[in-house]
C-alpha cells in the first residue's frame, strides 16, 4: 500500500513537473504572440502613416493635375471661343470680300458691255457709212468744213476711246489689287487660323496626357487603397486569432492555476497522510509490543479481563465492573479509527487524482 501511496505521489509530481513545463510554454508562447502583436501594430502603424503620406501626396498631385486640367480646358474653351469668333469674322469678311468681288466683276462685265458696245456702235457706224455713196462736195470750203467736222469727230471718239481704256485700266488694276489684297489676307487669315489650330491641338495634346497622368493617379491611388484594405482585413484576422489564442492562453492559465491549486491541496493531503501513516505505523508498533507482552505473559501467568470475571478465584467476593479496560483495546480502537481514516484519506486522493489525470488528458488533447 505504501508503495502504491509513493508510486501515485511520483507520478502526481511528474504531472505537476509536466504542467509546470506546458505553462512554462504557454507563457512563452503568449509572451511571443504578444511581441508579435506589438510588432504587427507598430507595423500597422506605419504602414497607415506611410499610406496616409501616399495617400496626401496623390491628392495633391491629382489637385494639382485637376487645377492644370481646369486650366487648360478653360484656355481650350476661350481659345474654341476665339476660334469661333475669329471664325465667324472670318467668314463674314469672306463674305464681304465675295460681294465686293461679285460687285466688282458686274462693274467689269458692265464695262466689258459698255466697251463692246461701243465698239459695236462704231462698227455699225462704219459700216453704214462704208455702205453710204461718197458725196463730196463740189466747193471747197463745204470739203473743209467737212474735214473739219470728221477730224472733229475723230478726235472725240479717240478721247472717248482713251478715256475708256484709261478708266477700264484703273479699274482693272484697283480689283487685280483688291483680289491680291483679298488673297492674302485670306492666306494671313488662313495661317493665322492653322497656327491657331496647331495651338490647339498641342495644347489639346498636353491636356490628355496630363488626363493620362491624372488616370493613372487614380489607378495609384485605388491600388493603394485596395493594398491598406487588405492589410486592414489581414490585422483583422490576425487580431482574432490572438484574442482566440490570447482566450486559449487564459484557459490554459486557469486550468494550470487549478492543477496548482489541486496539486497544493493533494500534497497538503500527502503531508497529512503522510503523518497519518507515521501514526499508524507507530501505533502498529506499540500494538506490536503491547501483543507481544500479552503472549509472553500468557505464557507466565493465567490473565483474564475483569469483564469476564465476576467473582474472585480466591476469596469468592464480587468484582466490580466500573474498571477501565486493559491499554491494547484502545490501541485497537485507535488502530482501527487511524485505518478507517487512511482508507478514506486513499479514497479521496485517488478520486482527485483520477479527476486531475482526466483534466489532464482532455486539456492535452484541446
């Protein structure tokens, strides 16, 4: 039986070397999963200031691209506006110039008439007079005067033909010079309208890629959004599975705290079986010496309790019975008290060893 008490107490003390070392462990391994904690906020922490930095500088810059493009679709719409307008005035001018030369050309035309009819009167006045007969006269004076009067009218259709070609040539010249006035302003215009135009479309040209910048900012922007949601989603379940395992450690701690609690109180029952065996064992040994006097005095003297002896061998006379019995029936008594008491004690600690070694097991196996 001692060797049974003493073979359970090893192995009570090996399973509380055992729990010692697993919470030893467990502390260890909530102490690293808290170092990780920390390391992963600070980290959390700096990568939501560095995504906060990020964040600040694709805002200004998409401010400072979204002021730029504001500033040259305004300078596209005023330069459109002017465009138009130049356009329009363009145009009108245009117009104008096409009246003028419209006008120009009905003046010539006209004149053109004016000339071809004169030429055709003159023809036809010569023709009729080529197809009148030839009446000279016959006085001299009236083929002076005669003379006279031709020459005269010679000289005035001469003039009147000078004057005619005089004017049409200066009429002439002014439009010639007015269509190449009109032709380059037109080209004026014209370059004027297609520098424009290049201007346009450089600036145009600028304001899409400066659109191209402003997307692919964006495009930054939500990436990185996309990224620190991620990470926030990873912190999360990291978080959770801590607070899990921070849970799990507090089980463990309580569970270990339990099994030191149980462990306190088994060897407070250990010390007090202990002393109880102690006890026992003397008290086995003064029974054994009180037995051992009994036998070695049966074998001397005849020896009977009071309780079996109502009268006196010798003289007859009664015994009275209020004497207290003999010294090893209270051992006995004792004996079997301290035995009933072991017996208990044995039964307590191997149910609360079996508890424990049962805790033991399902703790083990979470």
């Amino acid at each position: 039986m001692c060797q049974n008490y003493e073979l359970n107490l090893t192995i009570m003390q090996d399973n509380e070397r055992r729990l010692k070392e697993e919470l030893k462990a467990a502390k260890a391994l909530s102490d690293r999963y808290e170092s990780d904690l920390a390391n992963e906020r600070d980290y959390r922490r700096e990568l939501e200031k560095k995504m906060l930095e990020v964040s600040e500088q694709v805002n200004d810059k998409i401010k400072e691209v979204k002021k730029g493009s504001e500033t040259v679709e305004r300078r596209l719409e005023e330069t459109q506006t002017k465009h138009d307008q130049a356009r329009a005035a363009f145009i009108e001018q245009l117009q104008q110039c096409n009246v003028i030369v419209q006008n120009l050309e009905a003046d010539l035309e006209a004149l053109n008439t004016k000339y071809l009819n004169l030429l055709g009167a003159q023809r036809s006045t010569a023709a009729a007079m080529r197809s009148e007969p030839i009446n000279f006269p016959s006085e001299v004076d009236q083929l002076q005067f005669m003379c006279l009067q031709l020459r005269e009218e010679l000289i005035e259709e001469k003039a009147a033909k000078n004057h005619i070609e005089q004017t049409l040539k200066g009429e002439v010249a002014m439009l010639t010079a007015q269509i190449s006035e009109e032709r380059r302003a037109r080209q004026l215009m014209e370059g004027e309208m297609m520098a424009q135009v290049n201007s346009l479309q450089t600036e145009l040209g600028i304001a899409n890629s400066q659109l191209s910048s402003v997307g692919d900012a964006i495009k930054i922007k939500t990436e990185y959004e996309r990224q620190v949601q991620d990470f926030k989603t990873t912190i999360h379940d990291m978080e959770e599975k801590i607070t899990t395992m921070q849970g799990e450690i507090t089980a463990v701690s309580s569970t270990a705290n339990n099994y030191k609690q149980r462990c306190v109180a088994l060897q407070a029952e250990l010390d007090t079986s202990e002393t109880v065996q102690k006890d026992f064992v003397k008290l086995s040994q003064d029974l054994q010496i009180q037995l051992e006097k009994i036998r070695a005095s049966e074998q001397e003297v005849r020896w009977q309790f009071d309780d079996d002896v109502d009268n006196c061998t010798g003289c007859e006379t009664s015994v009275a019975k209020l004497k207290p019995k003999p010294q090893y029936e209270t051992f006995l008594s004792k004996f079997l008290t301290l035995q009933q008491i072991y017996n208990k004690k044995k039964e307590d600690f191997l149910a609360t060893y079996n508890d424990v070694m049962t805790d033991g097991v399902t703790l083990f196996s979470i």
